[in-house]
C-alpha cells in the first residue's frame, strides 16, 4: 500500500497592513520640505543635474524646518511607546498605528 504525501498547506496572504502615523507624516513632510516632488519630475525628463541643485538647494533653505520635523517625530516616537496598543484608527484592512 502507498502512502500518500500531504499537500503543502497554502497560506494566505495578511488582509490588513500597518501604517506608522508619525513615521508617515514625517515622511510627507519630509518630501514637501525638500521639494522632492519637483526635483523627482525634473529628474525623470532627463534633468538630473538640475533635479539634484533643486533638491540640495531646498534641504539648504528649509534646513532649520526639516531639524524640527525630525526632533518632532522622535519626539512622538517616545511618547507613542507608552501606550498600550498604539492604533490611532482603523479603516478595513488599513491600520494607523503610533
């Protein structure tokens, strides 16, 4: 008599994913400080020279903007690990977590 092999198990793919709030919105206003959008479209019509003067020139101006974003995220990073579970909201499959 033939044994018989076991299938693999399938495993299903997670139905929900998380999203960091702090780490989220520091990163948009990260990119808007930076002017990244623009530098990112100048770059992708072939100005790459151009694209980066751009963006070091907006780190340059927005200099003092981007250190407080930074000190504000780590911040909040600090202060979100007091609580408990940390879910900001939820909306179907999408988690806003601190």
């Amino acid at each position: 008599m033939a044994v018989r092999r076991r299938k693999a198990p399938r495993r299903r793919a997670r139905r929900s994913f998380n999203i960091s709030a702090i780490e989220a919105g520091t990163a948009l206003s990260l990119a808007q400080s930076t002017g990244f959008a623009a530098s990112m479209q100048q770059a992708l019509n072939g100005d790459l020279a151009g694209a980066v003067n751009n963006l070091s020139s907006s780190v340059l101006s927005n200099k003092s903007r981007i250190i407080g974003t930074l000190g504000a995220a780590a911040i909040g990073k600090m202060a979100a690990k007091g609580f408990a579970s940390g879910t900001l909201a939820k909306l179907g499959p999408i988690r806003v977590k601190l």
